[in-house]
C-alpha cells in the first residue's frame, strides 16, 4: 500500500519501497553509520545475490498524512550511539518531510551490530 497525494497539476502515488529508500540515503549518509541490516528474510537473500539494495533494514508504516520509520544499523565502533541516533532522526525527518509533504510521525532506531574497524600495524 502507498501513500497518494493529490495536488493542483494531478496526483502522486508514493510507494511504501520509494520512502524506504529515500530513509535509507539519508540513514547511510550520516556520521558513524556502517551500514543497515536486514530485518526481513528477503534482505538476507538480496545479499546473499550481491544486490544492493538501498531500502535494507527500513520498515515504512504510512497512516493518512503521517509515515513512522524503523531503521536496523550496523554502527562503528568507538562512535557515540546516542549521538548517531539523534543525527539520524534529524536526518531522515528532515529528508522524508522535504520530499514527500508527509509528517513525520516517529523515527525508531534499532542499533543491530558494532563494526570492529580494522587492527592497526604498530611497528
């Protein structure tokens, strides 16, 4: 199920897919992100096939006029979750509200992994 918005010149229907992966840019654009994880089997397999796929780890749940997101993120170590987490929010709020015209209703992190950097060579 989408989201149709009606305007002066016609109408736009948004698909749930189109604002997940517009969730998931700015997610991945942000400080201390490694990536997101998948949170449904299919994401696991879209892995497994090397696709990429820019909607991985968000889940879109649209009302009337307003969308609630949750987001699975792999974060790097030695980073400030608390600080990401808000950056994040901000983010996507501000990116979903701009170019959809829908309200933000809530941004729901789920921190699913720590990403070990690599070791360094002390010599």
């Amino acid at each position: 199920m989408g989201k149709e918005i009606l305007t002066e010149i016609g109408r736009i229907n948004l698909s749930e897919d189109v604002i997940a992966t517009m969730a998931g840019v700015a997610t991945t654009e942000c400080y201390g992100i490694v990536g997101m994880a998948g949170s449904r089997l299919k994401d696991g397999i879209a892995e497994l096939l090397g696709r990429e796929n820019l909607a991985r780890g968000v889940q879109v749940t649209l009302d009337e006029d307003s969308v609630e997101i949750d987001l699975h993120i792999v974060v790097g170590y030695g980073t400030r979750i608390s600080e990401i987490a808000r950056n994040v929010t901000t983010q996507v709020r501000y990116v979903i509200e701009s170019f959809t015209g829908l309200q933000v209703r809530g941004v729901h992190i789920h921190v699913e992994g720590v990403k070990m950097g690599q070791a360094r060579d002390i010599r």
